[in-house]
C-alpha cells in the first residue's frame, strides 16, 4: 500500500476564515431536540399528575393517581443514609441531562465557506463523501474509491490496476483536492490518499 499526503489547495486561506468556520459549526450544531422533549414530558406528566392529586385531595376528592399519604409516611420514616443510593441516582441523571445540554453533538454537516459572512451553508458529510468519491474515480486506472472524514483529514482509499504509480497517486490528491476547493468547505484539512492494488 502506497500513501501520499498533501495540504489541500487553499489551506492557507482557510487558516484566515477561522472565524467564520465557528460560525458555521456554531449555527449547523444539532439541537438537544430529543432529550429535552423527553424530559420537558416526563417533568409536565409528573408534575402535572401531582399537583391534580394535590388540588383533589384538597378538594375532598382525591384521584388516586399519586400515593401522596404513603410518600408523606414513606419520608417521615425514612433517613437519610438510607436514601444514598437513591439521591445518587438522582443526581447522575440531572448530570446526565446537564451534560447532553453543554455538549454539542456531532453535526451531520460540513460548513461551506460563502461570499455573505450573514450567510451559513452545509453540505452532508454523506454527499461530501460521495462528490469526492467521484472525483477521485475520474482518474485514469482507479477502480474503485473510498472516503472518509475524519477530524482533521479527509482520507481517501483507493483500488487500482498493479501498475499504479506514485505519479497517479499525485492525481488523485490534485483531483480530490481540487473538487474539494470547488466545494467551498472549511475546516477540512489535509486530503490523504490510500493507495491498494487491485487483488491485494
């Protein structure tokens, strides 16, 4: 296996976008939707669920749906050691909850760098890989082609005839790289290009 690694062209440039490069990662980051959903439901049906019981024992008429008068005798007789285990749970889940609120998830879209700085656009990681994935296959002798994205790199697997060269390695790399700078994306990195024989 042959491997070429090369600075994508206009790397240098990208260098200088960095503030709209935070920009665009900040506007393309995937909202928490799912988890406060969850948990904005189970607060309200909780909640909600007692204080209707809390009103209709008021009321004379309670609902039966929150054993209020059991949870009352349950804590009157209860000490605190023995609720370690249960406090614990309790805060590791609001950690939890903490935690997927702060953290930002990983967005499904590469930012791509436009003329209005007003403007944030994102190309699917999917379609990023497939359009390099043909570029990359446009080159004379590779059969068959394969991207990946990674943090700082994008790599690029290839499968060609056994008499590949370093010289179509070269190719490969201007080909991806310069499908890459026509796309427009930033934060890519460097393009590193994979190189197997076809029956190996």
């Amino acid at each position: 296996m042959t491997t070429l690694q090369q600075t994508a062209p206009g790397a240098a440039a990208i260098t200088t976008r960095q503030t709209g490069l935070r920009r665009a990662r900040r506007a393309l980051r995937p909202a928490r939707t799912l988890p406060g959903a969850f948990v904005a439901l189970a607060l309200a049906a909780g909640l909600g669920a007692t204080a209707a019981e809390v009103v209709s024992g008021l009321l004379g008429h309670p609902l039966g749906w929150v054993p209020v008068n059991d949870l009352v005798d349950l804590a009157g007789k209860t000490t605190w050691p023995e609720l370690s285990t249960a406090a614990l749970v309790t805060v590791g889940a609001g950690l939890l909850m903490l935690l997927l609120a702060l953290v930002p998830g990983r967005s499904g879209l590469v930012p791509v760098e436009t003329a209005d700085p007003l403007i944030v656009i994102g190309i699917t990681r999917s379609g990023l890989r497939r359009t390099l994935r043909a570029a990359a296959q446009q080159v004379a002798g590779v059969k068959k082609a394969r991207v990946r994205l990674r943090r700082r790199t994008i790599e690029v697997t290839v499968v060609t005839e056994s008499e590949s060269s370093g010289a179509m390695l070269r190719q490969i790399g201007t080909a991806v790289g310069d499908r890459l700078a026509g796309v427009g994306t930033l934060g890519t990195g460097e393009v590193v290009v994979r190189l197997r024989r076809k029956g190996r």
